[in-house]
C-alpha cells in the first residue's frame, strides 16, 4: 500500500516536472553600437507584460546576451546604454519551440533617426516616416510648416511690393513701359 502510494506521488511528481519544464523559455539576441561594432555591457532589460516579471542581464565582449529561464508570456526587451534606454522591441510573444531573438542595431536606429529628421527638416516625409515620429516631434514639425508658410506669405508679399515699385519707378521714366489703366471713375476717384 506505502508502495503504491509512493510510485503514485512519484509519478505526479514527474508529470508535473514535465509540465513545468515545457513552460520554460529563453530571450537571446544582440547589440550593436553606435559604430555599428558589437557593444560590451549594455543593459539588457527584460520586462514581462502579462503579468509582474522584470529581468536584467548585459551583453558579452561579442554583444550578445541571453536570459533563459522564463516563463511563456510577452515580453518588452529594452537596451540601455549609460544608463539611458536606446531602443526597445514590445509585445515580444515567448514560445517553447526555440529561443526568441532580438537583436539591436544602435547604428541602423541613428542613421534612420538622422533620416528621418532631415526629411522632416525639408517637409519631405512620406506617410511611413510620419508614423514613426513622437507626438513631440509632430509638434515640433507642425510648428515648423506654420513659420514656414509665414515666411513665404510674407517674402511673397514682399516680392509684389517690389514688383509694383519697380512698375511704378519705370512708368515715371518710360510712359509706354506702363500696363495700361482703366479709366479712373470721376464719381469715384
């Protein structure tokens, strides 16, 4: 009888441990810095959204890291560099079936930064780039097309003020060089 019920504990035990096994996963990935080399001691953070879970680990001397462990769930994995958060990939979905990647590309996000502001900068923005930016960035550039319409409203004005002083100048030196006028109304001079 002791027996029977020590073979069926140890039975639930391994069923259990089997179950709980399967729920396990792991995050992996690498960073690359802003030279586009691989980046030494960057923060990796990794922090789950389902329910309360919050996990640090740091990439090797190669940039990579690895956080294994975890449980199935979703996941924001965010990379800090000096204690300022660089970049992040959210709603990161765990499987069982293979370790998850995400990488970082510190020199890619710059340089598509830097793209991104200089088409602004211009008003060239296609309707891709205008998703990505911050709404502080989209006042910033809502800002910017104000006092540039302005600008251009005011230097048109200006262009037809010139234009009718110099109309103006050369009728008093050359009659003929004069549009013609309409007939001015006595009854309304």
């Amino acid at each position: 009888m002791i027996f029977k019920r020590a073979a069926g504990i140890a039975g639930a035990l391994v069923v259990f441990a089997g179950v709980s096994l399967a729920a396990i996963t792991t995050i992996e990935g690498g960073v690359l810095g802003d030279d586009g080399q691989p980046l030494k001691d960057a923060v990796i953070k990794i922090e789950r959204q389902d329910i309360r879970g919050s996990y640090h680990t740091k990439t090797d001397k190669k940039g990579k890291y690895y956080y294994g462990g975890l449980g199935l769930g979703v996941y924001n994995v965010c990379v800090e560099v000096d204690g300022k958060q660089r970049d992040c990939v959210n709603k990161v979905h765990t499987t069982t079936e293979k370790p998850i990647e995400v990488e970082f590309d510190l020199k890619k996000q710059h340089d598509d930064r830097e793209t991104l502001n200089k088409a602004a900068e211009m008003g060239t923005l296609t309707k891709e780039q205008e998703k990505q930016l911050t709404p502080e960035q989209r006042q910033a550039l809502k800002e910017h097309k104000d006092e540039l319409a302005q600008a251009q409203a005011h230097s048109r004005a200006l262009n037809e003020s010139y234009g009718a002083g110099m109309t103006a100048l050369n009728c008093g030196k050359k009659p003929s060089s004069c549009p013609a006028t309409a007939p001015s109304d006595p009854a309304n001079p």
